[in-house]
C-alpha cells in the first residue's frame, strides 16, 4: 500500500503507523508517503482518520507503477525534459569507456554536429575479467567534467561499486547504474539519496519484476528521477550477445510510469546488427536511445566489437528520423 499522509501529522501517530505496517517513510515537500509491503490491503481502522489516500498494490512495484502515477514521470537530463507528454526520444551516444581526450574531443565534436543533447562514456567498467582494461577512474571523470565544460554537453556516466558511487554522483549529470550492479542495494540506496536521474540498466538474469522492484530501492529513498533501460538478457540464443526483450518494454509501458531508455549495442553484441536494431527500438516509442559510437571501433579498450564508427552513427541518425516522425515523437 502507499498512503498518503498530510505533511503536519503528529510525528508519534506516524512512528506508530509505520511500524505497525513496515513502512518506509519518504518525505515530500508537500505530502508524507508511507510504502507499505504490498500484502497490506486495509488501514488499521484507528489511523483511518490520518490517511489522506491508500492506493493497494497486487506486488511491491508500487512508486514505479502506473497506479501509483498514471502518467509517465517527467525526468529533466540535465536540462533536457523526457517522459511526461514531451514525446521526445533522447539519443545518448558515446563510447563505452572513456579512454582519451582526443577520444572525447571526437564524441563530443559529433554529438554539436548531429545536435545532440548527451554523451556516455564510462570510466569505472564493471569487466567480465579482471584482466581487461578496468576503465580510466577519478581521471576519466575529470576528463568528461572537461569536455562538458568546453562543448556546454552533460554526460551519463556508470558506477561500478560502493566505493566509488559519491565521486560519480559529484561529477556526472545522470548516474547509469550496469546490469552488472543492479541488484547492488548500497549502489540503489546511495543513488536513491541524490536528485541526479538514474539510469538503472536491467540485469541480464533478472525478470521485468525484480528490475522494477530495483527501481522501487531508488524511488523509496526519495530519488523521483529514474529512468529503466532494458538492455537485453541471457537466452538460450548465443548468436547475439544478448536478447533484447522489446516484449517486456512494452509491458513496461503499459504498467510502469518510469521512462524507458533502450540500449541496442549492449544486446547485439555486434556493430552489424546495431542499425537494424536500433530502428525497432525506436519504433517501439522509447523516451531514449543508448547506444556505443567510438572514434575507431577496432581500437577500443573495451566493447569493440559492437560500437559503431562516427560515419556509421551518422548514416544510422538519418534513418531514425522519418521513423520517430511516423509515431509522433521528436528525437533529441
Ligand atoms: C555499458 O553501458 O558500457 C555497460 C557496461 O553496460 P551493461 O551494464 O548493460 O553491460
Ligand atoms: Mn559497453
């Protein structure tokens, strides 16, 4: 249950309720929210007359959840607005690791040409080794906090553990929470205390309803601002890296009020497929896109095999527009 509870109630009254119910208690400017676990259906009729409103969940998705909001929340990325009615699909592009300046020079000199909004980079890298380039650290933070500064363009950019979150936060526009760190309640609760949207990527083994339930960590923390990107997940099917569930995106949208970002380069695997792939994703009325452009793809430290070139990024772009127009969406 979520209820609703005006902003002056007596805090002993609400002390009480929330430990009778097991509730987290967020504050809100102008309301007090207590999330209950989902099995409580009624108010304890002594506190009724406290409740302004109870909304009854059938599951713990509930802050994420349609019931709780029905509109899709309006997320600002560093002053660009997604979700709400804008209709707009943010189109996110950058390598996967941040490896030089002249690297980020090059991203950054693409992204003013197509008239972008944001790049990605990462620099803590959340390996499937321990032996492949771990990315560039405190250094690359600094390096992306540089190039903002000179071509005025905010930038996503992932954390990889608890000991590092801080640092992240402090320098980047959005936070990208990996597949890998999904379940990392320190990384969910940490981000859940910030204003800093966050981009919590699926992990690759999950279902739709642990990732949402990933989302409630953040939301329940007080973090309004969280955007859910399916990112593919494990199949049988090793052909492609990963299978891209645009299935459960549609589900998403259907009972989920968080945005949606899709991330095709993650899931294929491959530079090949990545065009095809990013038009079905675009087709498929997301809030953004994700995906991996590098410089000179073959010399990447990290995901070579599935980032495209700047030329193949461009010739992709054009193709995505008259597509975003047939569904009524702008791309950004
Ligand atoms: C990435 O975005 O470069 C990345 C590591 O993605 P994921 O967490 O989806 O594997
Ligand atoms: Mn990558």
């Amino acid at each position: 249950m979520i209820l609703h509870l005006d902003k002056n109630t007596d805090p002993a009254i609400k002390n009480r309720l929330a430990k009778k119910l097991e509730a987290v208690v967020i504050e809100k400017p102008t309301e007090i929210l207590m999330a209950t676990p989902s099995k409580y259906k009624e108010v304890p009729e002594e506190f009724e007359k406290y409740i302004e409103k109870a909304q009854v969940f059938d599951t713990d998705m509930q802050l994420s959840s349609r019931h709780y909001k029905s509109e899709t929340r309006e997320i600002d990325m560093a002053g660009t607005l997604i979700g709400g009615n804008t209709k707009k699909t943010l189109v996110i592009i950058g390598p996967c690791s941040v490896e030089s300046e002249e690297q980020m020079e090059l991203t950054a000199q693409l992204i003013k040409k197509l008239g972008l909004k944001m790049m990605r980079a990462g620099s803590f890298k959340p390996r499937t080794s321990p032996y492949t380039f771990q990315g560039m650290g405190l250094e690359g933070l600094k390096l992306l906090a540089k190039i903002r500064e000179k071509y005025g363009i905010p930038f996503i950019t992932e954390v990889r553990d608890n000991s590092h979150v801080d640092m992240v936060i402090e320098y980047t526009d959005a936070i990208q929470i990996g597949a890998k760190s999904m379940y990392d309640h320190s990384i969910l609760r940490k981000c859940g205390k910030t204003n800093k949207p966050v981009l919590l990527k699926r992990g690759f083994g999950t279902t739709i309803q642990e990732f949402v339930q990933a989302s409630e960590f953040i939301l329940s923390e007080g973090n309004e601002n969280v955007i859910l990107c399916e990112r593919g997940i494990r199949t049988f099917e090793t052909k492609s890296r990963f299978t891209l569930d645009l299935c459960g995106v549609a589900w998403l949208k259907q009972y989920s009020n968080l945005p949606i970002v899709l991330d095709p380069s993650h899931a294929m695997g491959y530079a090949f497929g990545v065009p095809d792939l990013t038009r079905a994703c675009m087709a498929m009325g997301v809030d953004g896109l994700l995906i991996e452009v590098h410089p000179e793809p073959a010399k990447a430290r990290s995901d070579a095999s599935q980032q495209l070139n700047h030329a193949g990024f461009e010739e992709l772009f054009t193709t995505l527009k008259p597509i975003a127009k047939a569904i009524g969406r702008e791309l950004i």
